[in-house]
C-alpha cells in the first residue's frame, strides 16, 4: 500500500554509474582526504558570488540543492578541491527543455552527471545539474521524471548490469505543461542510456 502512495506523489530522478574498481571509486567519492567547503540557505546572488570566489580557488561543485523558501530559492552545495582540475559544470534553474539540452550536450563532451536536482520556482518545475569530466571512462546512466514502478524495475535492470546509484532525487510530482501533463501522474520523457 505505502508503494502505492508513494508512486501517486513523488518523481524520481536517478544517476548510476558502472562499478568499477572499487578502491578508485571510493577515493573519487570520498572527500575525506581532499579539501572541501559547503554552503546553504544562500541567495541566488549570494551563492552566484560563493561559487564564482570557490572556482577562482580551484574548487568544484559536487553536490546541489535547492529548496524555495517563502517563494525565494535558497541553494546549498558542496565544493570539493579540484585535485585533478578536471572540466565540470554546474548549472540551476534549468527548466525541462534545457536540462535535456545540456545533458545531451555534456555528454557529447565526454562529462558526466554526478548530481541532479528537482525543484519548484514559482510554481515552474526547474532542474539543477552538477557534470564532471568523464576521465575514467566509466559508464553510467541517468533520468528523471520517472514513478516509483519504473524506478524499481530500472533500478534492478541497471543493478543487474553491474551499476550502482550515485545520486536519486524523489520530488512532489508536479505538472509540466510543456509535457502535456497538467496533473496527475504521466510519465515524461526519460533520460538515460548506457
Ligand atoms: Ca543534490
């Protein structure tokens, strides 16, 4: 039953990527050992100025969240020393369209997607993303959007296939004009692919 509930209320978004070897998995994924820096309850223009002063220093963005807050957004992150000055990127307040855009456009670059983020401004769903450069090579995979019967059936495909969740995202559904769904509970177009 609480299955049920959950499918008629939240969005999943989701990144997975390929198990590789795991000790060089973990020093990528553990900043125990690297500098790092974290912010929340910025302003837009606040965390615009954090950000920029944290890239000057060499640091990059690993994980973003956002929250509307008495209808202003309020950002929190976390930065980590960019040990390697791999490429990445960091964008917010993307809506669907442009989300999909740069992930077509990142991945064409070889990046990949380590943190994605789905919120509400001013009643518009919006998308934040966070890209590193793929030097590892690994594979991976994302999307979003989708209900919690597609998330589990997906997840134990991609676990199958010897995946493993970095990052997921459950959010209130919400309605996407642009998508065609004005309420409920449709599926949208899911990103993803090996
Ligand atoms: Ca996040």
């Amino acid at each position: 039953m609480k299955r049920t509930a959950i499918a008629t209320v939240v969005a999943i978004g989701i990144t997975l990527l390929a198990s590789g070897s795991p000790a060089f998995a973990d020093t990528i994924d553990d900043p125990n050992d690297v500098a790092w820096a974290s912010i929340r309850g910025y302003t837009s223009q606040q965390f615009h100025d954090y950000f920029n002063q944290k890239k000057v220093e060499n640091y990059r963005v690993i994980d973003i969240e956002v929250d509307e807050i008495n209808g202003q957004p309020r950002y929190a992150a976390v930065f980590q020393f960019n040990t390697d000055k791999r490429g990445w990127a960091s964008l917010r307040d993307l809506t669907h369209e442009q989300f999909s855009q740069e992930w077509e456009a990142y991945k064409n670059k070889g990046y990949r997607l380590i943190d994605q983020e789905a919120y509400t401004l001013n009643g518009q769903r919006r998308y934040a993303g966070v890209w590193v450069e793929n030097k590892e090579n690994f594979g991976w995979v994302s999307y979003r959007n989708v209900d919690s019967a597609e998330f589990g059936d997906r997840f134990n495909t991609y676990k199958q296939q010897g995946y493993r969740m970095v990052n997921v995202e459950a959010y209130p559904n919400w309605p996407v004009p642009s998508l065609g769904r004005t309420s409920g509970y449709d599926r949208s177009p899911v990103r993803g692919e090996v």
